[in-house]
C-alpha cells in the first residue's frame, strides 16, 4: 500500500533526543530559506500562493509527527497504516484541500514528499539495525545504526534471546522514569523560576521608572495577592501612556499594582496632583520649544515671556499648561 512520507523525515525533523519519545509535541524545523526546494517553491508560484503552501507544508510535517508509532513518524497515515486522503489531511489541519492538492503534486516533484510502499518501510527500519559483538556467546544485542553505543534510543531497543530459549531477563524500563521524572520536573520547574524571576525584575524596572517609591513592598504585595507579573508590567505602561485622573500620581500606580484595582479618583486639595498631571503631559513639550515659539506661544495664552530670563515666568508656566490642555481637549472632541 503507497503511502506519502516527509523525505528524510529521521534526519532533518527529528533529534537524537525526539527519537526516544514515544510521542511528539514539536518537531526540529530548519531555519535557512536557501534549500533547492524553497527557491522552486518562490520561483514557481506567486508570492502570495508561496507562502499559503509553505504554511500547508509545515502543516502537513506537524500531522506526520503525530504518528501514533514512533517508528513511522513521518508518514502520512493513520494507525492501522490508511494512507491519508487530501480530504483527511484538510480536515485534521483546518487548510482548505485546494492548498493541499497544489503542494503535494509539488512537494514529490522537488523531493519534499516520496511515495513508497508502507510495508517497505517498515522493512528497512527493521534493516537499521546490526547485530552488535557478543560478549557472551549466548547473548545477542540488537542495536540501531544511528546508535552504536546503546546509548538513548539503542538501549530501550535492546532485545536479549538466550540461546533460543524464552527470555527470562526483565524488559528493559521505559524512558523517564523513577529518578528521571524528578529531575525533568525540576528543570521545568527551575526554568519556570527564573522566567517569572525575569518578569517581576522587569516589572519592578517598569513601575521605579513610573515613580513608584516603595517598589520591593509594592511587588511582594502584588504577589501576596496572585498578581502575575505580565499584569504589572501592563499597569506601569498603562500609566505612562494613558491619561486620566485615575492616574494623578505614582502612588495610584502603586496602589494599583499591591491591590489589583485602580484607587477612586480625588479631588486635589492644592491643585499639586493637576500641575503634576499637567507637567508630565506638556512639560517636555515646552522644553522643546525654540524662543520664537515660545514667545508665540504665551501670547496665546494671554502671558508675556520673560526676556531677560530666556524662558516663561515660573507664575505664567501653569497658564501656559492649561492652555495646551485646553487645546489638546478641542483637538479631541
């Protein structure tokens, strides 16, 4: 029975360490664009057609590595070895079967895809493996090609015949077990550590940019709270980019960050949290104005500026403000 395989599936998709699992969940994936294969796929098709049937090949490499037997990864069939249908192949990736009957006609021409026989497959795979030296003239040792040290794949391979009699020997144990599994949890768990290690840093470095003073007491109350720490980082650059009331001073930021909820707005008493507001949406504006604009500038806000200091009047500085607040809130409307 012909059935369609990804050509030179064990030694570009596959590792030495994705060969022992009996079931994939990614797959190795070259990272060039210069292979004969992807030139033809640009030269042939338009850009727009190339690209929709690169993503249906990548696609139909993720199908084939979900083989149920790990010894035929690769071929695009089912359990008991159906070969898939373009029907099937559409269905299982959600592609529209057009795409999948433009690639596979290809995909053989350039050698991406062979066609073989199922059972001469299965065949050579069994051929991929050499009868080790004995050391024990009673004892034989089968091991893969790709695997002469018995190592990884090749030890959980190993099949023991003593001298035609039944194999009294135990099985050898599946891959990862007992003391294995442990330390596959911990470097998991290790790796998820530092990757929130790393988040929190960065959002301590986003709030003491927002001008957060207590940051250390502000991050573990967060975290007493179930905050994570993607969250925190959205508020800092919420507050620096966003304006409104809510946002009158750092220590909104702060109260938000410890209690996962924006503090109610206040009136200011003195005016001292409107300036703030003011300065930290107009300020650096101003700063960037030359003397000409400067000058034009006051007039229309109905102040002179100080010549002889160069700039605007500390006690003209608000009017200006609120003036370009006026302005900014017509432009808006």
């Amino acid at each position: 029975m012909d059935v369609l395989e990804i050509a030179k599936w064990r030694g570009v998709f596959e590792t030495t360490k994705s060969r022992s699992y009996a079931a994939l969940s990614w797959i190795s994936c070259p990272v060039t664009f210069n292979s004969t294969g992807f030139q033809d796929l640009l030269d042939r098709f338009e850009p727009t057609k190339a690209a929709a049937l690169y993503g249906c090949w990548q696609a139909l490499c993720q199908l084939a590595a979900q083989h149920p037997d790990k010894d035929q990864r690769g071929v695009l069939c089912g359990s008991k070895g159906e070969p898939y249908t373009i029907t099937r192949i559409a269905r299982l990736t959600g592609f529209p079967a057009e795409l999948f009957e433009e690639l596979i006609p290809w995909a053989l021409s350039v050698e991406w895809l062979i066609q073989r026989d199922l059972a001469e497959k299965t065949e050579q795979d069994r051929s991929e493996t050499v009868v080790g030296p004995q050391s024990d003239p009673t004892e034989t040792v089968v091991r893969p090609q790709s695997d002469p040290t018995g190592t990884a794949v090749g030890a959980l391979r190993n099949v023991t015949f003593n001298g035609g009699l039944p194999n009294k020997n135990p099985p050898p144990p599946p891959p990862y077990t007992g003391a294995r599994v442990m330390e596959i949890k911990e470097e998991r768990a290790a790796a998820a550590v530092s990757e929130d290690l790393e988040g929190w840093a960065f959002a301590a470095k986003q709030i003491s940019a927002a001008g957060v003073s207590d940051v250390q007491g502000s991050i573990r109350a967060a975290k007493s709270i179930g905050r994570k720490a993607a969250d925190v980082i959205a508020d800092a650059v919420a507050w620096t980019t966003t304006e409104s009331t809510r946002f009158d001073s750092p220590a909104a930021l702060a109260f938000r960050v410890s209690n996962g909820s924006w503090p109610r707005p206040t009136k200011p008493v003195d005016g001292r949290s409107q300036r703030e507001r003011l300065e930290r949406r107009h300020g650096a504006f101003l700063a960037s104005l030359s003397p000409a604009a400067e000058r034009m500038l006051c007039e229309a806000a109905g102040v002179s500026r100080d010549e002889d200091l160069g700039g605007i009047r500390a006690a003209d500085r608000r009017s200006v403000l609120e003036y370009l607040e006026r302005k900014e809130e017509a432009l808006t409307k």
